[in-house]
C-alpha cells in the first residue's frame, strides 16, 4: 500500500507575476483500458497542463480526446491524430498563444511518430510545451530526440517544458542526448515513485519530463500515495504510470 506523499505544490500565480504551474505527462495507450480510473487518476493530479501519448488516432478521435477532457475538467490544447498520438490537454488557467502538431519523418514498417507543442501563457509566465512518444529503435529514437530539441528552440520561448514516453531509461544514448540540453525533472527534484513502466509491477523508469533552463522544479515523479489517486486506478487506467511535475516558471518580462 503506498504511503502518503508529501505536498507537492499547488498551482499559483506568485506577486512577482511567475507561475507554479503542475504538469502531468501520461501514455494512455489509446483508451483501450478503464477511462473513468484514468480520468479519475488526471483529475486528482490538478494539472495545469497534460502531455498525453498513445491519445485516439483513428475512427472519432476527437471525440473521444474531448470526453476524457471533458471528464478530467481540462480541455484540448492540440494533437491527437493530427499528431500520430501525442496531444496537450490543459486547465483554463492556461491562455494559449499557438499550437502547431508535428509529423517525425516516416521510417518503413514502424509507427509514425509526433510531436503536440503549444505556447501558452499561465499569470504572468510564457511556457513551451512539448509531448512526445519516442520509436522502439535506438537509431530511430536517437535522431527524432534531436529533432525534439529542435523542434522545442524553434517555440522562440525562453523556458519551456517536454515530457512523454521516451521508451528507454535513463543512461541510455536518447535519454543522455536529451539530458545534455534539458534538465531532467525526477534527478533535479526527485518526489512520489521513479518507476513508471509496467503499471502493475513498475520496475523501469521509460517516461520522463525535461525542463529548460531558468525553470525550476519543485517536485517531479509517480504520484502514487497523492491524495485522491488510488492504487486500483493507477493499475486500471493504462498499462504506464504516470508523470507529475510542479514548476516554477519565471515571469515574462513585457
């Protein structure tokens, strides 16, 4: 049975304009398990922003995209199909400034792969975000991880935040390569568990979420034992577990 965490900061905007902004990153595995646990297990998460992968792709996926939305109190930022699975759901605290969803170039007999990226802004910060699900293949995996890191400074943003299914632990050559130009959430603030791969018996830890610099993490990790997500749910609602992060985003300056 887990055991109680301790806090993780709330959302908030500070009197200095900056933003403690919660985001949850979560494979979803296209809604094929228990939707109301995964709904459940987001809503008590009070994220301000979702970074989604494996959301619907095919026959009505927008509309099931907005249900789960809908049941989580959170609403569609971008992706889904148009993003070959990654997508942004995000609270209406955000004020979004643009999305645009990403196709990875095509390698013969895999899946495609994407990114969903926006801007948003939360009080008186501008953030990037960024979803992703990286390919099964080491070489695959390497080059789309620079065309993520590419991808993210071309958001012409001064601090952003990606996250998703990198499928590969850390120490790996892709984890390393994205490590060397972000700062990894769970080693910069560790809180709550580190494994997130299989759901039932975690013993991996293949999803992860990176910040930029000038962004500083509170806390980052499972949120197993947060009041509100319980245990049956995490095992129910898909076969990842997933990743919660709190930040603080400097403001802006006008």
């Amino acid at each position: 049975m887990a055991t109680s965490l301790p806090a993780l900061p709330n959302s908030r905007t500070e009197p200095d304009g900056s933003a403690v902004v919660r985001v949850l990153s979560y494979n979803i595995r296209s809604l094929r398990d228990d939707t109301d646990a995964l709904a459940r297990v987001i809503k008590a998460c009070a994220p301000d922003l979702v970074l989604l992968q494996e959301a619907p792709r095919f026959f009505r996926w927008r509309k099931k995209l907005a249900r789960l939305a809908r049941a989580a109190d959170l609403v569609i930022l971008s992706g889904g199909g148009t993003a070959a699975g990654p997508a942004l759901l995000c609270s209406l605290r955000a004020t979004v400034e643009r999305t645009e969803d990403v196709l990875l170039p095509l390698t013969p007999g895999q899946h495609r792969r994407g990114l969903a990226t926006a801007v948003v802004r939360i009080g008186g910060a501008r953030l990037g975000v960024l979803s992703t699900h990286l390919s099964l293949r080491a070489e695959e995996r390497h080059e789309q991880a620079g065309l993520l890191l590419d991808h993210l400074a071309a958001l012409g943003v001064t601090h952003a935040v990606a996250g998703g299914d990198l499928n590969e632990r850390p120490g790996g050559r892709t984890f390393r390569r994205l490590g060397d130009g972000l700062r990894d959430c769970w080693t910069a603030a560790p809180w709550g568990g580190e494994y997130t791969f299989p759901a039932t018996a975690p013993d991996r830890r293949i999803d992860a979420v990176f910040v930029t610099e000038g962004v500083e993490v509170l806390g980052c990790g499972v949120p197993s034992g947060l009041p509100g997500v319980a245990e049956d749910d995490l095992r129910a609602a898909t076969d990842h577990l997933p990743v919660l992060t709190a930040l603080r985003v400097p403001a802006t300056p006008a």
